[in-house]
C-alpha cells in the first residue's frame, strides 16, 4: 500500500549524530516535588533514557481555572530534561479534563447506551463529539503548542491519550446528531440507509433523519447494521477528533511529527487502527501493549506487535507504554519474571518499533496507580527493576544499528481486519462463543509451532508478495474484497479461510445461495447450514485434531477439490471439514472448524509445503525460537527469542551476536527466555 503516514520520527541521536534507538518512559513530575525532578533526570540518564512522553495528564495544572494559565512548572521540567539531554513526546494534556470544566459544561460528559451519564472522577470523561469539549480543548492545544514551538526538547507531539480507551461508545445526543450527520454522509439518502439497515425487517423504516438514533438500550436486539454502522461511526468521530488535535499542532509547529498511543493489544477493539493510520492521521504510528498473562501471553505481544508494524506500513513505530512488572488493572496483577523486562521489549524492537517505553518513570505513590510498576518503583533505584532498566537501556544502546531498519516481510501472512472483528461478534449469531481475535491469535501460534515467520497485515496491505494468505473468521466480505482474493488465489498464491468467513456483505447482509457466499465459487464449496457446538461439546476429526466452537454442513461442488480432513464424529460425521482447491498454480483452502493452535499446527506443515514454505529455523530451534528479521541497506538483523523455559542449540546459526547471552564459541545456544540479536551482512 502506499502510505499517508510521514516518515519523520522522532529518533534519538548518539554523540556523533547517529540514530539510537528510543528509550524511555511516561514521565508525571506533577506528581512530585522539584527535588525529585532533579533526582529523576540523573536517574534517566543512568538509566539511558533519552526521550520521555511529557504532562499527559496536567491539565488541571496546566489550567487552573477557565481564565488562568500555569506554564511555568512545565518549562521548568522541559529545560531540566533538554539539559539532561532527554527528548520530550509532549502531550497536548486533553486527556482529562479538570473538574472546573466538568461543573460548568456537563454536557461534555459521555453517556451510555442505557442513558446514564459517566460522571468525572477518573479520567477520559469527554465526548469525542462534544463542540463544547472541542472547543476547550483545542484552545489547550493551541496554548501548548505556541508555548512550546521553539522548545529544544520537544521530539513529537502526543495528542491527548489512548484515545477510546474509556470513551469509544458514548450514546449522547452529541453523538446523535454526529451519527445522523455522519449517515447522511455514507447513504445520501434515506432509501439508500433504509436499504443498507434492513429496515424491512420489524417496522424500522426511517422516514426523517432526525428519527435516527445510536443504538441505545432497546427491548431486544437492535438493528445489526445499525450496531455496525455506530461502531465504524464511533472509531471515525474519534478519529476526527485525534485530526482536529493534530492540524492545531500542525499549524504552529509544521515541523514536529504527531502521534498518538494506539492500543493494539488484547481484546481492545473499538478503534480501526487500520483506517486511522491508513488515512495518516498520526505521522507515525505508536502504541501501547501490555501482557495479560495466559498460555499464549508472549504470542500475544508478538501479534501484536506484528500488526502494529502492518499499520506502520512495515516503518519504524514507536512503543509508547509497557509495563516493566505488574500492572494494577488485572484480577491478578503479576510481576514479571527475571529477564521477561528486556525480552518484552525487545521483542517490540524486533518487529520494528524503534522507541521502547515504560509507563511510567516513577511508581505513583498515590491514586489509581500506586500499584502499577515503573522504571523508579516505590523501594528507589537500589531495586531489581530500576538496575533491569538501566541493563536494557545499555542494550538499546548497543542495537542502535537497528534504529532505522525495515521488518523484512515474510512469505505468509494472517489477515486482520476490524470490520470482520466487529461483524462477527455481533449479538444473534449463530453462537456467542466465536473469537475473533482468538481464532487469529491460534494461526500465529501455530505458526510459531512450526517455526515459519508471518506478517499479520490489513485489508490494506496488497497480498501479492505473500505465497501464503490466512484470513481467519473473514466475516465480512464485500465484492471488491471478494474480487482481490480470488485474484490472489488464481494468480498463484494459496489462500487459507475459516469457518464464518464470507458470509455477509458491507452492509452485514447474507451473501444468499449458500455460504460462504462471497467465497463459495473460489473454495469449490458449498455450506446449507452451520453447525455451532456447545461450550463443552467437541467434534473430532479423522486427521487426529479436534474441532470446537464451530462445524459446518459442506457439499463438495466443483471436482478440483480435495477434502483434506473430514468429521469422524458429531452431526456431520462422514462430511468434509477441511478442504483444499487448487486454482491454476495457487489454492484455496477451507476449515470449517476451531482447531486451535496445537491442531492448526498439525495441519500447517501440508498447507505450507503446499505452497513451498519452509522454516527458516534449524530443525532443533523450530516452535522452541522465534524468529523476526529487520533489514538495512547491508544487513540483515536476526532476532532470536527462546520461548521456553530450557536453553536452546542453534545449529548452523551464525553471525555477529549484537546482544544475547549465546557463548561465541562453535554453536550458539539461546538461554532460556532469552532474546539474541544477530547481524549478517547481506552478501552472505
Ligand atoms: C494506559 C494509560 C496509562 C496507564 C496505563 C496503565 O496505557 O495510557 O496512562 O494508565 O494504561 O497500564
Ligand atoms: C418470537 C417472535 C418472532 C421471532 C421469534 C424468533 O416468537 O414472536 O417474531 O422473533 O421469536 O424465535
């Protein structure tokens, strides 16, 4: 694809003015005395740290009252950092607005879908669509960035602050009106809407704009494509709003790149990050990821990850936050274990962020967060964490080769997408059991398993280069979508789909005739009915794995279908469940089931070989390594990564050890947990 997003990033800069890579952390000196701000910058500097994200939550500082200013705190914490030679990520600091402003404008408060008001005393409690909000807050904007203009320190711009993460659905009346505008905008006209809604369907016709509403709480399930439409209506108004921040910024500072913290990680799903960096509204992408810990925690981040760089468009981002050790927002909040501090991060470094950050600095000793790790926890810097962070800020140091290197794609890819994710979790489904993210997460694991590298791309990222295309619960499947992949297939490339996929069209309408609809003709299939199992409720399958959540009743329509594996039990014993067609020098494979990861891993080896995919892995390291590889003009730098608790021999494996405990003598051997990172050059 070709990007809108800048190239300009905030690299840190070594003495003889090359690139380093970024470090450092969430940094709230409003929280402490002007003493401690003198102890932190020391501390910063032994630590490495050389660029911190600045006043996030300083408004009611910043702005005492509606008519009085305090800057002067704020220069004094900017000029102590550029004397340290810290670089400052500024926040625009809209992030919470202060009480004042709450008890005179409480219409900026969010509303729910059930009408009742999220009252101020947390943070985030804003509409997206609030012109009084707005106005405030772009009035902050505009302050800080005129202050701040000519400032040495200032890096970047962070517009206000994990936008959604409290305030993605606000069901107000602003939210009205912004709704009904935004559906004049995509219909035209109210035949086209009534269509697109279904509105057929129990009495709904719309015969005024005005009529129209979010889907607030109703008597029973609301219009699907209503839900869908305030979903993508939702991530766009907030979007919007992360524009209106960014050309303030732009205006007085043309020469200082925005961004935002993203939150790909977990099950947060209401922002299209896709669309938002796909439609440049930051001029670089950052994000923030935290661990949730479970069997596949460390998957997660590297998926992750992963997608972050998809958004990137395979450039350099930036990790805006992530935890040094617990977090306080868990049922169970875990420390993390030795060693796990650096290979977290570097594990984003090795699927291309190119800044690592903590929030925060210093351990909160009041509010929310007292509990939540930092770089400076509550027992000082004489601690584990503080000496571990300073230990990777000399390991960061160390990779600055790395800082500017592109991800080098992969030769199989697991398609992502946010329409699909919010489509096929809508309520009157088939089950309520399907994961969307969970079924997509499986396939990276497995391929893990397997030990073969994959990019997780977008709808956005053309297939072309990839031999190997999975597209995991492709729900949502609109013609032109349809077009690409079967052009994809038929031009050589092996496609991989799932159980749900192709079923519905833009407007969540059934594709009719059998499904998968939209992909029927390609997979040679045919399905006259889906059949969800319980929760407890299993269907094995004659190739030794065992299918959940999900079976279909599959009719074989064309003959250039081979049935890779069939139902042994369950209501379909005896019938396909999971089948295989060629198209010309390419394929197109269905699995109409959930294997998860350790059955997806069984089958991925014939699906790969299939299409001449190998591990790039000696056989000793496959699924106990991972593997992700960055470029430069002259090098390759291979990261390595033991996943499991017991050293690891890489037989074969050579090149310069930049970092990694690997010995350096005849074969190198990963420790346990460990990450090594490796330099060849690209002659050999
Ligand atoms: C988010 C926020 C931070 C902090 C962390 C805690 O990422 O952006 O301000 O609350 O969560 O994990
Ligand atoms: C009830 C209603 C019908 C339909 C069915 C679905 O019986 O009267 O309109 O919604 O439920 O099961």
């Amino acid at each position: 694809m070709t990007t809108p997003l800048t190239s300009r990033f905030p690299y840190a800069k070594g003495p003889d003015g090359s690139r380093r890579l970024g470090y450092g952390a969430d940094y709230n000196p409003e929280q402490w005395t002007r003493e401690v701000w003198e102890e932190d910058v020391r501390l910063m500097r032994e630590a490495g740290v050389n660029v911190v994200s600045l006043a996030i939550f300083s408004w009611a500082r910043l702005q005492p009252t509606a008519d009085t200013w305090d800057f002067g705190w704020l220069d004094e914490v900017m000029d102590l950092l550029h004397a340290g030679g810290i670089g400052v990520d500024l926040a625009t600091a809209t992030a919470s607005p202060p009480p004042w402003l709450t008890t005179a404008h409480p219409e900026i408060l969010p509303v729910t879908a059930s009408g009742e008001t999220v009252w101020p005393g947390a943070r985030q409690h804003w509409r997206p669509t609030s012109p009084v909000f707005r106005a405030h807050a772009l009035r902050l904007v505009r302050e800080m960035a005129t202050r701040y203009a000519g400032h040495p320190a200032l890096v970047a711009w962070h517009v206000n602050n994990e936008l959604g993460c409290h305030n993605i659905h606000d069901y107000s009346d602003d939210a009205a009106r912004a709704f009904r505008a935004w559906l004049r905008a995509r219909y035209t006209t109210l035949d086209g809407l009534n269509h697109a809604w279904g509105t057929a369907f129990w009495s709904q016709r719309y015969s005024d704009w005005e009529q129209l509403l979010p889907p607030r709480l109703a008597a029973s399930h609301p219009n699907p494509t209503q839900q869908l439409d305030f979903k993508r209506f939702s991530s766009h108004a907030l979007k919007e709003y992360l524009c209106a921040e960014r050309d303030v910024l732009r205006e007085i500072t043309p020469d200082v790149p925005v961004t935002t913290n993203f939150m790909v990680m977990g099950g947060t799903k209401g922002m299209d990050y896709a669309d938002w960096a796909g439609s440049g509204a930051v001029d670089f992408v950052a994000n923030d990821h935290y661990v949730v810990p479970g069997p596949q925690d460390r998957d997660e981040l590297s998926f992750s990850a992963n997608l972050t760089s998809a958004l990137a468009d395979h450039r350099p981002w930036f990790l805006m936050e992530h935890s040094t050790s617990a977090v306080n927002w868990q049922p169970v909040n875990l420390a993390k274990r030795p060693g796990d501090l650096a290979r977290d991060s570097l594990l984003h470094v090795a699927h291309g962020a190119d800044a690592v950050c903590f929030f925060q600095w210093r351990q909160s000793a009041a509010g929310a967060e007292k509990y939540h790790s930092a770089m400076v926890p509550h027992a000082g810097p004489d601690s584990e964490v503080f000496r571990a962070a300073a230990g990777l800020g000399r390991t960061l140091s160390v990779l600055a080769p790395v800082a500017g290197t592109v991800r080098e794609p992969a030769r199989v890819a697991v398609l992502f997408d946010w329409e699909s994710w919010w489509a096929s979790e809508q309520d009157s489904h088939p089950t309520s059991l399907l994961d969307y993210r969970q079924e997509a997460l499986d396939w990276y694991s497995a391929l893990l398993a397997v030990g073969v590298r994959a990019d997780i791309i977008t709808t956005r990222t053309g297939l072309e280069t990839y031999d190997v295309v999975i597209a995991p619960v492709l729900h949502m499947v609109p013609a032109t979508l349809a077009k690409d992949l079967t052009r994809y297939a038929e031009g050589g490339g092996h496609l991989v789909t799932t159980y749900f996929s192709g079923v519905v069209d833009e407007n969540d309408h059934i594709w009719l005739g059998g499904h998968p609809g939209a992909l029927r003709e390609l997979l040679g299939i045919r399905v006259e009915e889906f059949g969800p199992l319980l929760g407890d409720d299993s269907a094995d399958l004659d190739n030794s794995t065992t299918g959940t959540v999900w079976t279909d009743r599959i009719t074989v329509t064309e003959p250039d279908v081979r049935v890779l594996a069939r139902y042994r039990t369950g209501a379909y014993a005896g019938r396909p469940a999971v089948t295989r067609r060629t198209t010309g020098s390419g394929s197109a494979t269905y699995v109409s089931t959930r294997l998860g990861r350790a059955g997806l891993a069984s089958l991925l080896p014939e699906l790969l070989t299939a299409a001449g995919v190998e591990s790039e892995l000696p056989e000793a390291a496959r699924g106990r390594v991972e593997l992700a590889v960055r470029r430069s003009a002259d090098a390759r730098f291979l990261f390595l990564v033991n996943r499991t608790d017991a050293p690891v021999p890489l037989p074969g494996v050579r090149g310069e050890v930049l970092t990694g405990d690997v010995g350096t003598e005849g074969e190198l051997v990963l420790p346990p947990r460990e990450i090594a990172v490796l330099r060849r050059p690209l002659t050999t």
